[in-house]
C-alpha cells in the first residue's frame, strides 16, 4: 500500500487565507499528543500555557521561543511529528552552516510543494518548460538541490547537475585559505563551461557569486546569451547594483529571477510586475513572495538591542528596512520567531498573494557573529 502524501495544513490561499488560520492549525498539530514532534511536546511540559489553547493569530506566537539554535544539536528523530509516522519517505535537509554548525529539519512533501510554488511563478511568466537546465547548487544534504530536481521534474526539463560544496568554501574562507578557495571556484567553473560548450542549456540556476564570475569570461557570456533564455539565482545575496548590471549589460536578453529563502524559510520567488500590473513597489527592487501557506515573513526593527527576543521587536512599516523575521508553520516543522542573518525591505501584499512579500534582501551581521556567504 502506498503512503498517501501528507496535505499542507491549510489548503485555503488568495483571498481566503488567512494567517490566523494557519497559525492555529500549526498550534493544534505540533502540540497534539497523537500528532506532535517528541521536541515540541517535551518543550511545552514546562509552559505555565497551552500553545492549543493560547495561542491563535500571529502575534501569538510571540509566546514560543525560539529554537532554530537548539535545533543544531536535537536528534533527529525528536523532530519528527508523530502524525507523519508511515506517511512516505522521509529526508533530513541540513542548513549551508553561514553562521556555525547546521541546523537539521525533516521533509515527507513539504520541499515538493515549494518547487511548485517556484513552478507557479515561471508559468505566470510564460517561461517554457522543458529544454536542458544547468543545476550548479549543493546537493546532498541541502535542500535546495532536492526542490531543483522536483522542480525540472515538474517542468519536463532534463536536470545537468554541478555539485557544489557550499561548506567547504565557507571554511577554506574560514581559515583564510583564500588560495584553495579560488582554485574550488575555478573547479566549478570548468565544469560550468564544459556543459555550456557540449550541451544546450536552456535554463541555469546559479548564485551570485558564480555568476559574477562567470560574467567575466567572454566566452561564458557569449555561450549563455547564445542559448540561455532563463538564469535563477538563490544562495547568496545580490545588490541592485549588481543585478541591474548583469541584466542589462552582459546578459541583456537573458530573464534573471532570484529566489531568497534557505532550509528552514523556504523558497520565495522573485515576483516582476507583468504589463498590466503597476505595485507601488515597482522602483527596480528584488521582490520575494514567501510559500505564505507554510512560511511567513514580518521585517522588525533593525536597531533592537542585541538580545532582544524577536518576538518582541518593533514591526517596520511598509517601504522600510529591517530584520526578517521568518516563521516556519508547515506539518513537518514548526520554528517560530526566527531572526534572519538578513535585512530586506517591508513590502505590502501583492496581487493574489495575501501576506507580505520582502525585497532588496542583503546580509546582516551582528557584531559577535561571524558571516561567511562564500559562493552560497
């Protein structure tokens, strides 16, 4: 008998969403006794409140801690919700460790979702499916490289893999091993051009820093303007300045559209106003909209001071700059209140998509706390 596929915890979106209802939806299935992870359940014995019961809009989560740190050391098996036991196989997706030692979550569909979710922003773009797709992403453990193979799979493309080490970059940098670093650079970006000369690449998904790299070979921008149509960056962040260059000199009939997110938040596609659409937003900016049915943004004050739990940070208003705030409400995990290693500006709903959206998301990094993107 096959394991029917768990069903996000809630099914309404557009209009009818609403984020109350997720929040207690989340509350109900990670703290029930049949359906919660051994982690939540053995968090919440302590509580002098009953999450079921006290906690129902998204203010309400201020009531919960944050755990994206605890989780780095958790077994595995605590995280996983009792409901989900016999569902479908299931994987362990580990974050790229910017910031230290990675932290784990489990996955039975979630990731699938979220390549649909990314799916349905190209289609609403009319780009094609199908054709060759150039993957230079981690694999392996990071979750990326599961959402890129369902996301070819979901388009009818045929997936061209470049493993890229994320983690081992980051601690050559680490380490001051500049020399290593760039020879692992130079590795990847053999291995690019050599796809690029024997196959027809279609579609690249690619990080900024390769990028950047790449746009400085003439031979590369020649055979990517020859045959790339569509270039989807993620993994490290990406300056107006530079995205405005790459898009309208060196790859100027090539669609660039980011993705921000990571393990834990999900994937948030970029959203480009189409022709008939005029968002009070539309100056140039990076615009991303998170999977809202699983994964809500809040952008907060940026000048809290150090220690200040999230939950209690000031919300920025709409066009202003702040912290991302991210919650992660879907059936396999919950972590709430987690302060990003990001700023991003505050955007208000966009056409069809209730929650708020972020953009122009560049690093933060707090005085203690070393950041290290690398080439992801």
């Amino acid at each position: 008998m096959t394991p029917q596929t768990p069903p996000p915890l809630v099914t309404s979106s557009g209009e009818d969403f609403r984020a109350d209802d997720l929040v207690q939806a989340a509350m109900e299935w990670h703290f029930g006794p049949d359906t919660g992870s051994r982690f939540w359940l053995e968090q919440a014995r302590g509580w002098s409140f009953d999450p079921r019961k006290d906690i129902t809009t998204l203010a309400g989560l201020a009531l919960l801690p944050d755990v994206t740190d605890e989780i780095r050391r958790v077994p595995v098996g605590d995280l996983v919700p009792k409901g989900l036991a016999g569902t479908g196989p299931m994987r362990v997706f580990e974050t790229g460790g910017t910031t230290g030692r990675p932290r784990r979550i489990v996955d039975f569909a979630e990731f699938r979702r979220q390549a649909g979710w990314w799916s349905s922003f190209l289609d609403r773009e009319e780009i094609p499916h199908g054709g060759n797709w150039l993957l230079i992403a981690p694999t392996g453990p990071h979750a990326v490289g599961h959402v890129l193979r369902e996301l070819t799979a979901l388009r009818s493309a045929v997936p061209l893999h470049i493993d890229l080490d994320p983690r081992w970059v980051k601690e050559l940098m680490r380490a001051g091993r500049n020399k290593e670093a760039q020879e692992y650079i130079e590795h990847l970006v053999a291995q690019t051009m050599d796809l690029l000369t024997t196959q027809s690449v279609d579609v690249m998904f690619c990080t900024p820093p390769l990028l950047e790299v790449l746009a400085q070979s003439p031979r590369a921008v020649e055979l990517i303007n020859r045959s790339v149509h569509t270039v989807l960056w993620s993994g490290a962040s990406m300056d107006r300045d530079t995205r405005d260059i790459l898009r309208h000199e060196v790859f100027p009939g090539v669609r660039l559209r980011g993705a921000y997110g990571n393990t834990i938040t999900g994937v948030s596609p970029e959203y480009v106003p189409l022709s008939a659409e005029t968002p009070a937003h539309d100056d140039g900016s990076a615009v991303f909209v998170p999977c809202y049915t699983g994964f809500l943004m809040e952008i907060v004050d940026p000048t809290a001071p150090a220690g200040l739990p999230a939950a209690d940070r000031t919300r920025v208003p709409y066009g202003d700059r702040g912290r991302v705030l991210a919650h992660t409400l879907t059936r396999e995990t919950l972590l709430p209140n987690n302060l990003e290693r990001d700023v991003a500006t505050r955007i208000a709903p966009l056409p069809g998509h209730p929650a708020d959206a972020v953009a122009d998301v560049a690093p933060y990094a707090e005085p203690d706390t070393e950041i290290i993107e690398g080439v992801y």
